[in-house]
C-alpha cells in the first residue's frame, strides 16, 4: 500500500490508514515523523524502513513535518519485508518443457591413447541437444571431456561404466589418459528451437 504528499507544509501533520507489517520511506525530500498506535514518533528519512511488532489493518498513522520547508514523501506498507530499491512483482509464468523429437545413430568413438579425439560435431544451429555419454564396464578406464585442445586434468571426466547426459550444442571432445584405447558411446538427443 503506497500513501505519499506533495509539499507537507512545514512543522503540519497529517493522518493516514494503512496496513502491514513493514514500512518503508520510499522517497522523502527531507525527514518526517512517523507515530502510530503503540509505537512513539520515529524519525525516517529516504530509504528507512520500520517493523511493526503485528500485521495491522486499517489503523491511523500519523505523519509530521518538523523541517523549516515543506516536503514531499511517500511510504509504503506491507504484510512482507520491503527495502529501498526493491518493488513487490507477482509473476505467473507458464513452461512447456518438450523433450528431444530427434535421435542420431553414431558408433562408438575411439579415443586412441595418450591422445584426444572428436566425439561429436557441435549442433545445428537453433537446435537444443542432449548428449548421453556412456563407456563400458570393461573398458581400460576413462577419458576426460571438453573443449579441443582437452588434455589430461581438464575438463569433466566419464569413468568406464559410467553413463552421463550433458546438455552440449558445441563440439565435444576427449582425451585418454589410459595406456590402451578406450570407446565412448555417444548418443544425441535433439529438438529445433
């Protein structure tokens, strides 16, 4: 609830209703006074706020000018915590989520040893892409993920028997640190934005 005055002449008070909990100076050219029933008068400035012990309907403030020169001001009541700067929104948003409308068959990659290899192409563009990533249980061990250029230490790591899924519209390489070569499955789920 916002209650303001344009030019409050000097050392006047006047009565307002307001409810809430919280108040908040929002704007004021100078300081005024604030008294209410059960709390005494409380100087604010711009950007002060006050806690009320209760939520409280419909009760009468009252609001002073003790300068020398008329001021200007607005407050803002609330049954929720407000600051300076902040403004209560209420947004109501609605999403639809839809799942991948197109699968690729891609072989295993290889990734030799002690070497990186392309695991997959980056998207087209305006395409969104899950990628599940898997390596055997049986495989020599794992490779890390990443950029071209991965080398160990970097990147993500997919362990042998592990399966991961990674939101990726980029090209996707790897790196094997094993001594043998080790083979990625790779399989891209994807929907045109």
């Amino acid at each position: 609830m916002l209650v303001s005055r344009q030019a409050q002449a000097a050392g006047t008070t006047v009565k307002d209703a307001v409810q809430g909990r919280y108040l908040l100076v929002r704007s004021a050219t100078n300081t005024i006074e604030v008294l209410a029933p059960g709390m005494g008068a409380v100087r604010l400035e711009e950007g002060d706020s006050y806690q009320f012990s209760d939520n409280i309907e419909n009760f009468r403030i009252e609001i002073t000018n003790p300068n020398a020169t008329a001021v200007d001001w607005e407050i803002e009541t609330s049954n929720h915590e407000i600051k300076p700067g902040k403004q209560a929104v209420s947004v109501s948003t609605t999403s639809i989520i839809q799942g991948a409308n197109s699968v690729t068959n891609v072989g295993g990659v290889t990734v030799p040893a002690g070497s990186n290899a392309l695991l997959i192409a980056g998207a087209a563009p305006d395409t969104s892409r899950t990628l599940r990533l898997s390596i055997k249980s049986d495989a020599a061990g794992g490779v890390y993920l990443g950029a071209a250029g991965i080398a160990a230490g970097q990147g993500g790591f997919l362990e042998a028997g592990m399966v991961d899924y990674v939101d990726c519209e980029a090209a996707l390489y790897a790196y094997n640190p094993n001594g043998v070569d080790v083979v990625v499955q790779v399989l891209p789920f994807e929907r045109a934005l």
